[in-house]
C-alpha cells in the first residue's frame, strides 16, 4: 500500500466535534479543502486547520476552531457521505460507484471495483488529496460500499 492511505502529513492529532452537529471531525489538509471549494467560497476562506464532517444529515462539509464552515453548496464535488444511499459515486478519481457496483453484482455476483482501485492506487494513479472531499483515499469506502450493496442483494 502507499503512502496514499495514510494520515494527511502534519495533520494534527484529536478529532474536535463538527460546528454544526457535534460529530468528531477528521483532519483534512488545507489543500484539500481549496481544491473541492466553489470561487465564492473559496474567495472568503481563511487559512486555518480544517476538518471533514462526515455526519450524513449535517450539511457541514469542513469546519475550522475559529469558526469557519463551509456546507455542501460550498463544495464543488457532490460528497457522498451527505447523500442519500443508491447512486452515490465513492471513488473520486475513477469514479467507482453504487449504480455499477450494483450492476456488476447482478450480472456477475461479484465487484472488481476494489481491486480496480487497489491497481490504480499500485500505479499512483490517485488523485484523493485534491479530489475526494474527503482528501484520503477511497479504498475502504469502496470496499465498505460493495459490502452494503451485497447485502441489499441478498435481502432481496
Ligand atoms: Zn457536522
């Protein structure tokens, strides 16, 4: 595995609780954060050290201790984590998502969706920092997310 996986380097340690809903936030690097924010939002940032809410009903994407907050509508990428499940796409950088992990369980009982991933991120492909709101890699999600999609076909 790569260095990808890992914690965002320099990123401080504790979670602090999310402004709008009191989840413990995760740290995500500065240039994450620039990356994913629409012109206006980003025109009124302040540097400063933000975090990800991940919380799925709190329309917080990133919060920093001075008070700072930006919302989905903030946010260029539709966060996943935020909408509601079916047709959501996890995998920022290739687009790995519900519908085809769906579809490719029906046709074949199985996803190649993680090992895709786990080739691309081989190749250093990955581009998570600047395109997964998220700013880490996608691979648990996406194992996470051909799990619940298994088990919604077996309960059908
Ligand atoms: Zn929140």
């Amino acid at each position: 595995m790569t260095e990808c996986c890992g914690p965002a380097p320099g990123a401080p340690r504790g979670r602090p609780a999310c402004t709008g809903c009191a989840t413990a936030g995760a740290p995500v690097d500065l240039s994450t954060v620039k990356a994913l924010l629409v012109e206006p939002a980003l025109a009124r940032l302040n540097t400063a050290v933000f975090y990800f809410c991940a919380d799925t009903k709190c329309p917080v994407v990133y919060f920093a201790a001075d008070g700072q907050r930006f919302l989905t509508s903030d946010v260029r990428a539709r966060v996943w984590q935020k909408e509601p499940p079916g047709d959501r796409a996890i995998c920022y950088c290739f687009g790995e998502n519900e519908r085809d992990i769906r579809a490719e369980i029906a046709r074949d009982g199985a996803s190649g969706a993680v090992n895709r991933v786990r080739e691309h991120i081989a190749a250093h492909r990955c581009a998570c920092e600047i395109r997964n709101p998220r700013g880490a890699c996608c691979l648990g999600d996406v194992a996470e997310a051909v799990k619940r999609v298994l088990g919604e076909t077996r309960l059908s």
